[in-house]
C-alpha cells in the first residue's frame, strides 16, 4: 500500500484547502479522482473529490480512517473495486472488501447514506466482463439484503450495447477511462439516485 501514500497524504489535507463544509464525499480510484467537473456537477451537494489514482476497495478500507478523518458528511459515493479485478483479484475478494468498507463506513460515520457505483464495464477489461458482472451481483444482493442505508447505482447497464460490449463514445483512447461523454452519463445517472434520497 505504500505507493498510494503521497496520494493519500495529499487528500489528509485536501479539507484544509475547502472553503465550505462538505457535505458530500466522492471516494475511490481514478474514475472520482478524474472527474473534473465534480465540484460543478453537484455544486448545491457541496462535494469533494477524495479519489486517488490507481486505487484498489483494498486500499479505499486500508486507508479509510487516515482520509476521512476530519469530515462529518451528509452522504457519501465510492466507486472502486475496478482495478482489484483488473490486477487478478477475484470477485469474491472483492465482495469482502466492500464489507470491509461498509464496516468502516458505519463505524466512522454511523448511518449516512451511503452510494456504490457499480463497476463500470471497459474495452480494456472485455475480457473479464463476467468477473465485473458476478462482482456488481454480490455487492448489489448484499445492499438490498442487509442494508437501509446503502444504495446500489447501476451505472454498468447504461455503458453497455444489447451484446454487453462496452461503448466506445464513453471511454477515451485507453479503453479504460472515461471520456467526457463518459463522465456526462455517470453525472446523470448518480445525480439521480443522489436527489431520490436527498
């Protein structure tokens, strides 16, 4: 884990910059940390962006208590679990360390509400399509079954044609990030779920 720690450190400080209280955390790996127009997008949620590059759920629970320390939010949305399955994790692993975080979560912040975005499909990751489908089944059985807290946003159902191939228009040249059209769907399917529970 030490090679997030820069990162990490950086984000420990991030509340000290902000000129409001947030009330919205945005946590996970590059997916948050690169949606530039985060801070617009939910401007009256008043957000911040506690992504870090690279990042694994592994790392989100390993270095949860140390980011989130000095934030009291309203709700908060993560999306991560990604780059575990892309560096072989198995979605079973996975699933584990999304309890992880829901323990943390609750721990720190008792009963928010709480955001998981699925995991998204890429053209990089076609291959282990399944993998990110058995993943989302797991954590989604789980927030419907046992928690009133967590919701489930299924942004994996909008990113993919009638085959289950990913779209091309929503990534940008390396199959694996999003592009603005990309971060435009995700503002609208997240921003909904956001303002059912408002």
């Amino acid at each position: 884990m030490y090679w997030y720690e820069e990162d990490v450190k950086q984000l420990e400080k991030r509340s000290q910059q902000l000129t409001y209280e947030p009330e919205t955390l945005f946590y996970g790996s590059s997916s948050i940390r690169l949606w530039e127009t985060l801070y617009s997008d939910f401007a009256d949620l008043k957000p911040v962006n506690l992504g870090f590059g690279g990042s694994t759920l592994a790392a989100c629970v390993w270095f949860f208590k140390r980011i989130m320390l000095t934030y009291n939010p309203k709700r908060l949305v993560v999306y991560a679990g990604d780059n575990d399955l892309g560096d072989g994790r198995t979605p079973e692993e996975v699933f584990i360390f999304f309890k992880q975080l829901m323990v943390e979560v609750n721990r720190r912040f008792g009963n928010i509400q709480c955001y998981y975005i699925s995991l998204k499909p890429s053209i990089n990751r076609r291959n282990i399509i399944d993998r990110f489908k058995y993943t989302n089944n797991l954590i989604e059985t789980e927030i419907v079954k046992s928690s009133d807290n967590w919701h489930f946003i299924n942004i994996f159902s909008h990113m993919v044609d009638a085959g289950d191939y990913p779209k091309g228009r929503y990534f940008v040249n390396d199959g694996l990030h999003l592009s603005k059209e990309g971060y435009e769907l995700w503002k609208q399917v997240v921003a909904e779920q956001l303002y059912r529970h408002h």
